[in-house]
C-alpha cells in the first residue's frame, strides 16, 4: 500500500511559524492535499500533538505525534512516537534537560498551545528554538526505550543537521532512515556523500506556514495504513 505522507509539519507552538498553523487548519489543508499521514513535529515540544490528533480521529488522515528536537551539538532530528501519551512522555524527561529561561514573546515569537476546536489555550513560556541540554546519543537511547523512531532531520543543510554538525553520522547510532530536504537532489547528495547510500531518505515540507505542506509528492510502502507499519518503515 501506498502512502502520502509529510512527516514534518509545525505548528504555532513552534516560534518560526504562522499563528495560524493550527490543528484543524494544518490537518484540513493536508487533507485538501491528499496526503495520507503527516507528523506533528514542533520545535523541543509536544504540546500540540493531542489536539492534532484529536482532530483527525474521526477523518481519513493519520496523525503521528512527534518532536523536531534541538540536541546539544545544535542538530535538528525527528522523533517519532506510536501515541500521544508517549510523546508526552517523551516532553516530560525533556523537562529534565531543559534550562531555566523564559521566552520573550517580543524577541522570539509567540508559542501557541491549542485544543483540538483551536481555541488558544495557552503559551509554552521556555524559548523553544534554544537548544536542549541533551546529547544525540542520549535522546537515540530514550526514544528507543519508549517505542520511538528518530530521524535525523534535513541533512543536506548548511545548518542544524547531523552532517553539517559533526560532519558524518556515527556507525554506532541505531539509525535507518534519513530526511532530505524536499528541494534536495538525492543522486548529487548520495554522490558527495556515498557511505550514506545504505540508509532510507524521506522528504519532507519542514512546514511553519500552511501552504508550505507537501502535495501528494512523496509515498512511502507500507503493509497497511496504520502508525505501526509507518514507524516500522522508519527503523
């Protein structure tokens, strides 16, 4: 079975995006574009991902919830978890790792927690675009405890990629599958970096704005339409 997919979208939670990135907005448009499954993936939190899902329980969209998580060496990676509860989870231990700061509106931008009717019910008051006082190795460790997928994230980039950071991915880290940038040419990527050619690559939108979402461009094979064989797909 085929699907369509965008797995990196962010909504107003995340301080570089739209104020109107909300659940039902950013899961109607992907509707409107036909996709089959999208991710929720906000900068260092969670807390849009139940209203999102609350959202497409009763359409036909699946709703991964996920984090796009900002280590320590500044690397952007895609964290992938089979419920809401445990993505939540996953942002509680982050509490952990987070340092005392608050955000300032002014400077950085709103960070806009919603219901699943989009009512503005809150501000996530950490700066999110900061870095999480957490090593690569050890978010790999916890995802991995908790059921979870990661992905590194664009890492053709000039910045905030695992390439970018440390200049290669260590053969150690439990990881199968990489994201490119939708503008991305894979064959002149895989060229200047030929030990990569064993990993999966998806592509996806890194949506702050609505119209920015994926078309029905790019599918991933799955055995059935379901967040299971999703995430299997993704090891």
């Amino acid at each position: 079975m085929k699907l369509y997919y965008d797995l990196h979208i962010h909504t107003a939670l995340s301080p570089c995006s739209s104020d109107d990135m909300t659940p039902n907005n950013i899961v109607n448009m992907s509707i409107l574009k036909e996709l089959d499954v999208i991710g929720i993936t906000d900068h260092n939190s969670t807390k849009n991902c139940r209203a999102c899902v609350e959202v497409a329980k009763d359409k036909d969209i699946l709703v991964i919830p996920g984090i796009e998580l900002q280590t320590i060496e500044d690397v952007h990676i895609l964290c992938f978890f089979k419920d809401v509860d445990t993505a939540e989870k996953f942002d509680d231990i982050l509490d952990g790792y987070r340092m005392p700061l608050k955000n300032q509106i002014d400077n950085y931008g709103n960070q806009m927690i919603f219901d699943k009717d989009d009512n503005h019910v809150g501000d996530y008051n950490y700066p999110l675009f900061l870095s999480i006082n957490i090593t690569i190795k050890k978010t790999l460790e916890i995802v991995k405890e908790l059921g979870g997928v990661v992905v590194p994230s664009h890492i053709d980039r000039k910045s905030f990629s695992i390439i970018s950071s440390l200049g290669f991915i260590p053969k150690d880290y439990e990881i199968g599958t990489l994201e490119l940038s939708n503008e991305s040419k894979y064959q002149e990527f895989i060229k200047k970096y030929p030990y990569l050619s064993g990993y999966k690559f998806i592509r996806n939108s890194d949506s702050h704005d609505l119209f920015q979402i994926s078309e029905k461009d790019n599918s991933i094979e799955v055995n059935e339409k379901s967040i299971d064989d999703i995430m299997e797909n993704l090891k």
